[in-house]
C-alpha cells in the first residue's frame, strides 16, 4: 500500500503570507512617497515651460532686436512681479497681488511661442502661474509663482 498524503498550505499559513506581502506593499508605497514624486513632477514641467518662454524671448530678440512688445522694459519696471496671463486682470502670486502682463503680441505668439503655458497645477483659464520681473541689471527673470520646491523657481536671463 501507498501512502498518499496531500501537502497543502493551511488557512494560518496563508493569512501570515498575506499579511507579510501586505506589511511590505505598504512599505515601499510610504518610501516612494507619491505626492511628492508628483510635485517633483510638477516642477519639471514649470522648468520646463520657463525654459521655453525664455527660449521664445531670447529667439525674437536675436531676429528682431528687440525684446517683444509685451516685454519690454517700459512694461516691466525693476524688481516688481507681473504675472504672465491671457487677459488683463490682478492675480496672486506667491501669496502678494500682482499686476497682470497679458501676452498677446501676434508677431511673437504664434510664431515663437505657439501659446502660453500654465502652471501644471494652476486651474485658472487667465493666470498662467509665472511671472516675469527685472533685475537691477537691468535682465528679465522667470519665475514660478507656486512650486512644490522651498526654494521655488526662478529662472535669469544670461
């Protein structure tokens, strides 16, 4: 005679498997901290979207010797913060209320800059959620009105 026992895992041996797999799932979610990878995500884009204004600005410039009408220095005075926007208004910033710069001269929209971009977190039509300020050199400066970073984001012209 044979003896045919059957192997098998008991409920006990299952539940611990479980509970072990679940312990480490919840570990590793809480290690790779999703809001913060989404917010370091976010401040990819907006360096992204200053990098392409700038890049915008700096291309116009060099073809037509001027900066664009809406950036120009009479526009823009030293050291104060005007929001980039699609229609004239007062928006927030960095928690001030800021002026509004609309951008929409034809000739450096559509053909250096097809549209403006938005803030990835912003949910205003408006407000772009950057802003552009002069320095006392006398150089336009990017920036970010909200940033996942402490340190926020700001980008100077060279």
């Amino acid at each position: 005679m044979t003896d045919s026992t059957k192997e098998a895992f008991t409920l006990i041996e299952l539940i611990i498997v479980i509970a072990i797999i679940a312990i480490i799932a919840t570990s590793i979610f809480v290690a790779v901290n999703p809001a913060k990878r989404i917010g370091q995500s976010r401040d990819a884009q907006r360096w992204s979207d200053l990098t392409a204004i700038a890049h915008s600005v700096e291309k116009y410039t060099a073809d037509n010797g001027a900066l664009p009408s809406d950036f120009s220095s009479s526009t823009i005075a030293i050291g104060d913060k005007i929001v980039l926007c699609n229609s004239a208004t007062s928006l927030t910033c960095d928690g001030t209320t800021d002026s509004c710069l609309v951008i929409d001269d034809v000739d450096f929209l559509n053909i250096y800059l097809p549209e403006i971009p938005y803030d990835p977190a912003n949910s205003s039509a408006s407000d772009t959620g950057y802003y552009i300020t002069r320095t006392a050199g006398d150089r336009l400066s990017l920036g970010c009105c909200d940033s996942y970073g402490t340190a926020g984001i700001n980008l100077k012209a060279k």
